[in-house]
C-alpha cells in the first residue's frame, strides 16, 4: 500500500510539472517548449528526490 501512494504521488508530481510547462509556453507563446523541458524534468528530480527518501528513510508512525 504505501508503495502504491509513492507512485501515485511521483505521478501526480511530474503531470502537474508537465501542464504547468504547458501552460506557460502558451501564456508566453514559445516557439520551443522551454518551460514544459525544464518544469518536467524539475518535476521528475522532485519526484525522485521524494521518493527515494520514503525508501531510505520511511516515515514513523
């Protein structure tokens, strides 16, 4: 079960990195993708970064 809301949570990380990189390359109207690039591979470190943790240091309860 926990292993489950890992994946769910880096899920939910890296899609809301995905469209919030969308979304400013329109706002900005972008010829390239700069900030879906970098938002989604911010996101996938973040994702990484949290899930690792969980692994190496699970949380008490």
């Amino acid at each position: 079960m926990k292993y489950t809301q890992i994946g769910f949570q880096m899920a939910i990380i890296i899609t809301l990195g995905v469209f919030g990189g969308k979304k400013l390359d329109a706002y900005f109207q972008l010829q390239a993708p700069v900030f879906t690039i970098i938002l989604s591979l911010l996101s996938i470190a973040i994702a990484l970064y949290l899930a690792l943790k969980d692994f190496i240091f699970p949380p008490r309860n």
